[in-house]
C-alpha cells in the first residue's frame, strides 16, 4: 500500500472513514486535502496529522454545491501541487437528517438531500477533478459504496438509491475515464463504527437488538473500524492495485457470503 507523494482530496473527511483516511495515507507519506462542512473538526482532523509529522490542508466543501466544489479541486492542486486520488467519502443517511424513514413520511426534500450529497456529490467531484487527475502518473478515484448498493434494508429507501446509484456510477466513470488512464472504484462496507451508524441505530425502537443482529450477521463478529476502511482506500489508491479498476469491493466482514446470523454457526459476538 505504497501511497507516498500521492496527493489526496477526501471529502467528508472532518470525522469518521475519511478522517481516518486521511490519517493513514499521511502516516504513509501522502500529502492530503481533509474537506468537510465541519469547519472546526476538518481543521482540528488536518491539525492533527500535521502535529504527527503528516503533510495536511484543510478546505470547506459542501459537496452539493457545484461552486465550492469546483473551488476544492483549484485549492487541492494549489496546496498540494496536482490531485492522484479523490476519495469520495462525503455521505449521509435519513437517520442523520430527521425522523423520515417510510416510504409515506419521507420528504420529496429528505430523498433529494440524500441523493444530493451520497450520488451527485461524487458526480459534481470527479467532474471538476479530472483535468487534474488526467496530470498524474497514478490517479484514481474512489467512492463510497455500501453493502446497501447490493441488498435492501429496512429504513433505507434514500440511502439505499444513493449507493445503488454509486455502484453503477462507478463502472460507467471507469469506462468513460480509462482512456484518460483514470481507475474509477468503490469500497461497500457493512455496519463500521462511525457516528452515522450509531445514529442508525439509535433511531431503531430496539437499538442493542439491531447492533447484535448487525454483528452477528458478519462472519467476522464484530463492527467493522475506520481504519479497517481506511486500509483498503490507501491500497486502492496505491500502484498495487494499478490492475483494479471498476470493481465494489466489499468490506462487510463476510456479510454478503451468506446474510445468516452467526448464531446458527453457534457463534458469540
């Protein structure tokens, strides 16, 4: 997972996968753009691997607004000299927002906010980043799926479209984008410890039985870790994986190989 001298812009990247993201590929000798909403806990996250020795810049970006957008990628190449890697980590579930899970209590305006950050914010970020990434010897860009861009879950009409939306997104910018040697990927994970899933669960009218049920079903028992995630960007973003190019790669701790629990395999979480 060789990522030193790549330069990194990773959205969404104030807390959670992305700033731990942009924590390992510093500790590897990227050089990385940490970008959020969340201007004090961005400039604290870049702050931070900056104290550790780590080369980090912070920038505001909503992802829905194609102006700030566009300003994000000119700064990254201002600051970091080009962009190797967009790491379209930017997202957000209907638990995060409100209280809007049913197909009769969602909002037209509920759906198209999820949609607008999770499916064309990472559209609005490849768009405005590809006359940087065609300069460089290693580009790639990777987005964030969801094991939700495979199967259905409940309370997940709006995130679950978005992800779904990411998976197809993904293989048509790796087919537009490989005359411009660009690979184009994803990484679809399952339940990770990050605010967005506790919040998930919170919302559930039986929070610990949805958290055991969450485990259980991986064949790995326990929640996935941000640096789990964070891993496998740093090798999909490495001359390693220069052969892997429009693949979801799912991260879900063996989730998807069966969807059972592991209590029929007489397993404790």
């Amino acid at each position: 997972m060789n990522v030193r001298g790549l330069r990194f812009v990773i959205t969404g990247s104030a807390k959670g996968i992305g700033a731990e993201t942009a924590r390992v590929a510093a500790e590897r000798g990227a050089r990385v753009l940490v970008s959020d909403v969340d201007d004090e806990a961005g400039a604290a996250t870049a702050a931070e691997i900056r104290t550790s020795g780590g080369d980090a810049h912070y920038a505001h970006c909503d992802v829905t607004d194609e102006g700030q957008v566009q300003a994000l990628m000119a700064r990254a190449a201002a600051d970091l000299g080009g962009i190797d890697v967009l790491h379209n980590n930017a997202g957000t579930h209907e638990s995060m927002i409100g209280d809007e899970y049913t197909l009769e209590t969602m909002s037209k305006a509920t759906f198209e906010r999820i949609l607008g950050i999770n499916l064309v914010g990472p559209f609005l970020c490849a768009k405005y980043a590809v006359p940087f990434l065609r300069e460089s010897p290693n580009a790639s860009i990777i987005n964030a799926g969801s094991t939700a861009s495979f199967l259905g879950f409940p309370q997940n009409l709006a995130y679950g479209a978005s992800k779904g939306g990411i998976a197809t997104l993904t293989k048509n910018l790796a087919v537009d984008l490989a005359p411009d040697r660009i690979r184009v990927n994803a990484y679809c994970p399952a339940a990770v410890e990050t605010m967005m899933v506790t919040k998930f669960v919170d919302a559930s009218p039986e929070p610990e039985a949805l958290k055991s049920m969450m485990i259980r079903s991986h064949l790995v028992p326990r929640l996935g870790t941000p640096r789990d995630v964070a891993n496998l960007v740093c090798f999909l973003a490495s001359p390693e994986a220069s052969f892997v190019n429009g693949i979801l790669w799912l991260i879900d701790g063996g989730s998807l190989a069966w969807r059972g629990t592991t209590d029929v395999l007489g397993m404790s979480s």
